[in-house]
C-alpha cells in the first residue's frame, strides 16, 4: 500500500485544482465594471421584493382590482381616468379597507397593491410599469393610504390568532404571511417609488417627498418613529413569538426607510461637510467615495497551494534533467528573467509597482526564494501586457495623509525624552532644545494634522461631564438620526442580536441546524415541488432569499453606523459595541471563510420571472438548462454590494480599537481576508487592505516577509499615517493587557453619555430649586375633587391640633 500512495496524492491535488479553477475561475480574474452606490437600479430593488414563488400572486393581485374596477367604471381603463376620477376612485378602495370582513379587506388591499404595481395589466412594456408604479404611489400617498396601511400593519402584528396557529404548524410557508405580506409589499413600494427622484418630478411630487420624509422622521400620531416598529418586528420575529412575518420584505423595508428619512452616502458627505464648517474645523481634504472611483484594482496574490504545485512542476523538471531528458527550463528562465528585469526598480521609475505580478505565500509556507527559484515561479506572460498595466497606473498616492493630535503628543514625547530628558506633557508648542529637524517634522506633521468631528464631540463631552452646573443643558439638535436614537435607545442591544442572528442564518457559510431561525417562511410554497425542475426553481429562489436579506442587514447596519458616528461618537460606539459583544466580527469573518469569487460570480436569478419583466412579457418555458445558464452578467451585483457593506462595518467596528483588532487577529482572519484580495474591484480591495493594515504589526515578522505583495499594495492604496509604524510593528503601542481597560473606560463613557442626555430624573441633585417665598406660596396646585370636604378636618388634624415649636426655628437660624 506504501508505494500507491505517491501517485494518489497528484490525483487528488490535481482534482482539488480542476475544481478550484472551475469554481473561481482563472485566478486573475478580469477586473470588475462596478459602481458602488445607496441601492441598485430602481427596477433591480423593485424585483428584489418578490420571491419567485410569490409570482402567481401577481395575477391574483390584479384579479382582485379588476372585477371591482369594472363594476365601479364600466368600459374604461385605469390608464384612460383623469386625476379627479382616479382620486374618487382610490377613496372608495380606502373605504373598503374599513369593512370588518378578514377577505374582503384583503382583496381591497390585493387592489390597491396591484394599483402600486403599476397596473401592468395595461402597460406594453417594463419603462410604463415603473412609470405608473410611481405615479400610482404618489397619488395612493396624497390620498392617506400609507396611514391606512400603517393601521392594518399594526392589527396584524397583534394577531395572536395568526401567531399561535403558525406557533402550531411543523412547516411555516408563504399562505401563513399573506395579509403581513400584501401589506408590506404595499408600503415597500410606496417609499421605493417616493424615495428615488427623477428630474421629470412634477414639484408637487417633490413637496409630497419632503413631506413623507418628516412623517417617517418625526412621529405625529405615535411617540416613535416608522423604523422602530419595524424594528420591533425584527426582534419579535427572533424570538420565536411570531415565526409567519415575511423578514425578507421587513427587512427591505426598513432599510429603503432608513435610507429615506437618515439620508443617503451623498447626502452623510454634504451633512459631514456642513457640520465641520459649523464647528469651525477646516474642511475635508477629499470625498472618499470619490477617490476610489478612480482607483484601479490591483492583482490578487497568489496562494500557497499554486506555490506548491508550482514547486512540484520545478522538481519535475529537474529530475527529468538529471535523466537526461529535453528540459525547457532554460527557456523558461530567461523569460523569467527578462520580466525581473524589466520591473527592476532601479531601471524603472515605477518601483512600486515591482510586486504586482510576483508570487506570495501564506504565513504557514517559507517566504525566502532565492532568485532562481523566484525566477522559475513568475508566470510567463504575453508581451503586450506589461507596458500597458505600467503605464494605465495613476502616479502618486491617492489619499491626503492624516496626523491626529496624539500623533503629534507622542512624537514631542520621544524626542523630548531622547534630546532633552523631560516631557511637557500635551504641550505641541514649546520646541525650545529640540535639534532642527524635529522642527521641521512638527511643522510638516501639523501641516496634516486632520481634527475630525468625533475628537470636538468627545472633548465637549469631557467637559460637559467636568462642569454640568457652569455650562447649563446641552443643545440638542432634533434631527431624525436624534430621534430614531432616542426611540432605539433602551432596546437597542435586543436589536442589534436579532440583525446579526438573522445575518447568521442567511450566510451560505451556515450550515442548517434545528435550533437557527427559520428565515424562509415567506418563500417556501404549500405545497413542495415534485418535479427536478420545480426543485431548481425553489433552489434558486431560496439562495437569491438570502442574498437579498444579507445585502438589506449590511446596507442598513452601514447606514446607522455612519449616522450615527456623524449624530455623536458615543451613540455609534453604543451601537458598535453591542455588535461587537454580539459577535458581530467572527460573524463576519465566518461570511468571508467561504469561496468568494463564486459567491460575487452567483447566479442566482432567473431573469425572465423578475418584476416588472414576467408582468408584460410572455414567459418562456423553463428549462433545467436555462436555469443553470442564469444570467451574462460578469458578477451579482447585490452580493459584491453587500461584500463592500460587510468589510466597510468591519472596519467600523475596529478602527482605533486594539482590543477589536487583536480579535481579527486571534480569528485568524488575515487568510481569509488575503483570499478576498481575489475579486479585482478596488473598493472592496481598499477595506480588505485597510483590515490587513492594521494587524500587520501583531503578525509577527515571518508574515510581512512571505506577504510583500500584499504590504505594497497597502502601500499604494491605503491612506498614510505619518508615524504609523504599521509595516515594522516595532513600537506596539497598546499592550495585550491594556485591552480590557480600553473597552471598559469605553463603556463607561458611552454610559455616562446616556444617563446624561437622555436619564432625567426629577429628583437629580442638580435639579434647580425655588427658593422664593412668594413664588412658592403662590403656586397653584392640583387638588383632589373631594379635598373640600375633608378641608376641616385636615385643618384641625394638621394644624391645630399641632403645637408650634418656634425654639427649633431659632436653632435652624
């Protein structure tokens, strides 16, 4: 059995490769035409909203609308009404929604959706849908519909009934959510539709936007605001007291309900600007998204497993050499050599770029090559490639450095400690025995000195914790981040659990265990599919289900992270931590352990029954073929957008975090982080670098060593540090046994933040006291209504019957 053994193992290799390739393709994969932004395209997040299972309901929808619409208006067309016929209309359709009959209110609400849909009964083509999908939500909203909606969505939610029956069954599927789910199609569409603007908006409809983003914002009827119900939905929904609601559609809601009333990334970068001119701080020195838009990706790295095969080929060689044998070594070599050569840094002025096709080995293999053997690895490559990477590179780095104030404080302390002998504390000015050029490096430092809006909130908080009596009550602004916090404030752990259980469960990482939640209710149909084409179907469905509801947790998550780091540092620590403490990082480290390239190439859709296309276009007949072939598109759009959402909150999470960064470091994410490198798309390769750059230094020595094509490329498109010593990790300066203390002062901060803004007890020591004689006997106070005829004898019990003691008045004086 020993000899076998041998020639086993290349089989098995070579099968792991063959898979590999196919599954990733080539490793230089073609760079990726993608444009990172709030959302998709209007019709790809219109489409998202249906499961493909849900597609007979279409029908049904339109059904319901017209066999009362022809009753109503004989002969006509919804499409041939003027605006005062279809006003009148859509009133007598709400009238309906107040009958007490459960089918009867259904099949109204069925009409009005259908109405939202764009009555595609009508339309010839996918543009008139869209078009009066965003007409009719208009018109539905001026009409009072969304506050309807909003009542009925709260009947349902308290249905006990409905949630004990699904608490029964031993398999949920889409009958259990039919009224929760026509009702949340209805306000998704309503807020998508309202939400995007178009140039061709009549100003009526811009008014009308505003005004239903204050409603969302700024509750009239209710203490709280829109999302937070949804919210509450969310958590209600984890904890398996209402398993039927459709989370995929509460979810989606949510975030375009977010995305409406906070603001958008234009619209964060247009309020961080305002706010830093506000505070008196010198403006931004560029717009981030801007920047990588013109960024280019770089090439990934290759993996030790190509190394090794690479490696056993070489061996080959030489052995068939030793036997004599016609060897194309030689050849290869002088390729070889001739691409070394070409990239010499001392013959090229582009030096950096050097690395860009050089191989790199992980921490486990030996990184020191001598140059034959490098020479033998480097991949030949055809001719023309080369001149043309070099000269498409941007010169230059892409980023203005930042040096914050403690940068500075530390950099005066060594040299003080090293020239003089003595420290001044946080004294930046006085240079007085410090040699020249520590002059000019404090001058060229403050010249880069970045104050950002977080350090000017924390030190306000600093003294507003110091001085609570001489600097009085804080002004709060009340904007609709401030609202939605204080709303979210006492729950907000519950919620942030419920977001990451749900993530957890829609990762393709997780593997089905009987305890997880069940997030596939609203897209398993009654009765499972018989046929090997039908099981392709609900697969395919299923998979995309998920898809969607990762990409809405990360965008949302995104969105209130920004928010509410630009609203105050301590309400975004709040929220960080709590994810944090929720394993909010291993989580996201778990979705990255998987093989990216084939989650980013997915091809899970299945065009032809997106909305609004399978509602004016005759379906062809499905075929097993036809649903492995999916769609040309050269990657998912949603997963590449929800891999940037997950890195950027990862980054969140650990930026100046020591005790978070020693955590990606104990989960051993940098392999997996490497592997992300793949996907050439240089936003989402700046946040894996930004994640690698920052537990360079505790990976030790040997991994900077065996990775310098991944520390060049943090080289070239990371922002710079001054004295970051990110690449040497010579002076750690946090400590394993300082992490502790750093997330409890943290904690404390962000607790005392809380208590002082938003705990207001009556009786604080702080409270003001009348001390006026005058003003307090002249109070007016609220009496019981019997109190006159018990006056008397409270009179003689209290007054009368009491003896005076004026000689404890003279001691008091």
């Amino acid at each position: 059995q020993q000899p076998q053994q041998p020639q086993a193992q290349p089989k098995g290799r070579e099968l792991f490769r063959s898979q590999r390739k196919e599954s990733e393709g080539s490793v230089d994969c073609p760079n990726l035409e993608f444009e990172y932004g709030d959302a998709d395209g209007h019709g790809a997040e219109l489409a998202e909203l249906y499961s493909y299972t849900e597609e007979p309901e279409l029908g049904h929808n339109r059904r319901c609308f017209e066999e009362d619409f022809h009753t109503q208006v004989p002969d006509r067309r919804w499409l041939e009404l003027d605006r005062a016929q279809q006003k009148a209309y859509v009133m007598r359709l709400l009238d309906g929604l107040e009958v007490v009959n459960r089918d009867k209110r259904l099949r109204v609400a069925r009409a009005i959706l259908y109405l939202a849909q764009g009555v595609f009964g009508d339309c010839d083509n996918e543009g008139d849908v869209l078009h009066w999908s965003r007409h009719n939500s208009f018109l539905l909203y001026q009409l009072g519909t969304f506050s309807a909606f909003l009542e009925l969505l709260n009947m349902e939610i308290e249905n006990s009934q409905a949630c004990s029956s699904a608490l029964r069954k031993p398999a949920i599927s889409l009958a259990d959510s039919t009224e929760l789910r026509v009702l949340l199609s209805v306000m998704y569409l309503m807020v998508e539709n309202i939400r995007v603007e178009q140039e061709t908006d009549p100003p009526e409809w811009k008014t009308c936007r505003e005004t239903f983003r204050m409603e969302l914002s700024f509750p009239v009827h209710s203490e709280e605001p829109f999302a937070l119900l949804l919210f509450m939905m969310v958590t209600k929904f984890c904890s398996g007291h209402a398993p039927h609601f459709p989370m995929k559609k509460v979810l989606l809601l949510l975030w375009k309900v977010l995305l409406f009333t906070l603001g958008g990334f234009q619209a964060l970068q247009a309020m961080k600007v305002r706010r830093r001119e506000e505070l008196g701080l010198p403006p931004l020195p560029e717009d981030s998204i801007q920047v990588v838009r013109g960024m280019r990706a770089a090439s990934p790295p290759t993996y030790a497993i190509e190394l090794v095969e690479q490696q056993q080929q070489q061996q080959q060689q030489q052995q068939q050499q030793k036997r004599g044998h016609r060897s194309r070594r030689p050849l290869m070599k002088q390729d070889s050599l001739d691409i070394y050569n070409e990239r010499d840094p001392f013959k090229n002025d582009e030096g950096g770029v050097d690395e860009e096709e050089n191989d790199d080995v992980d921490s486990g293999m030996e990184g020191e090559l001598d140059l034959m053997e490098r020479d033998a690895i480097i991949p030949a490559m055809p001719a023309q490639r080369l001149p043309i990477e070099r000269v498409s590179f941007p010169k230059g780095l892409p980023w203005a450095p930042k040096v914050r104030q403690k940068d500075i404080e530390h950099f005066l302390e060594a040299s003080r400690n090293k020239f003089i002998g003595f420290t001044l504390g946080q004294d930046t000015e006085t240079l007085i025995g410090l040699p020249r050029p520590i002059h000019e490096s404090v001058k060229t430092l403050k010249q880069h000195k970045y104050v950002s809006i977080s350090d000017v909130q924390i030190k306000n908080e600093e003294e507003l914790e110091k001085c609570p009596m001489s600097l009085g009550e804080e002004e709060v602004q009340e904007t609709p981040c401030e609202v939605l916090y204080r709303a979210m404030l006492y729950n907000l752990p519950q919620y942030m659990i419920a977001l990451l259980k749900i993530l957890l469960a829609a990762a393709p990482t997780s593997k089905a265990k009987t305890d997880s939640i069940n997030i596939l209710a609203d897209v398993l149909p009654e009765e499972m599919p018989i046929t090997v084409l039908q099981s392709m179907k609900l697969g395919i469905d299923v998979n995309r289900h998920k898809e969607i509801i990762v990409k809405s947790i990360s965008a949302l998550l995104l969105l209130l992270l920004k928010h509410f780091k630009l609203n105050h540092i301590y309400q975004f620590e709040y929220v960080s931590q709590h994810l944090v403490f929720a394993n909010c990082i291993p989580l996201i480290l778990k979705f990255f352990n998987q093989n990216i390239m084939s989650y980013i190439a997915a091809k899970n859709s299945i065009s032809v029954l997106d909305y609004p296309h399978c509602t004016v276009c005759d379906l062809p007949e499905l075929t097993a073929e036809s649903l492995e072939a999916g769609d040309n598109n050269q990657f998912c759009w949603r997963n590449l957008f929800s891999c940037i959402n997950l890195l950027r909150i990862l980054n969140k999470l650990t930026k100046w975090k020591h005790s978070r960064t020693m955590m990606l470091v104990v989960f051993k994410s940098a392999p997996i982080l490497k592997r992300a490198l793949k996907v050439k798309q240089a936003m989402m390769q700046l946040y894996v670098l930004k994640l690698l750059k920052i537990q360079t230094k505790y990976l030790g020595r040997q991994w900077r060593k065996s990775n310098m094509k991944t520390m060049s490329a943090i080289y070239q498109k990371v922002r710079h540090r001054m004295n970051d010593d990110w690449a040497y990790g010579n002076d750690i300066d946090a400590r394993p046994w300082d992490f502790q203390a750093e997330e409890c002062t943290l904690r404390a901060n962000i607790e005392a933040f809380n208590s002082r803004r938003y705990d207001k007890p009556q009786d604080s020591e702080f409270a003001p006291v009348d001390n006026c004689l005058q003003s307090v006997l002249g109070q007016r106070l609220e009496l019981p209504e019997d109190f006159h005829y018990s006056y008397e004898l409270w009179l003689e019990r209290e007054v009368f019957s009491q003896p005076i003691r004026w000689e404890e008045l003279l001691h008091c004086q």
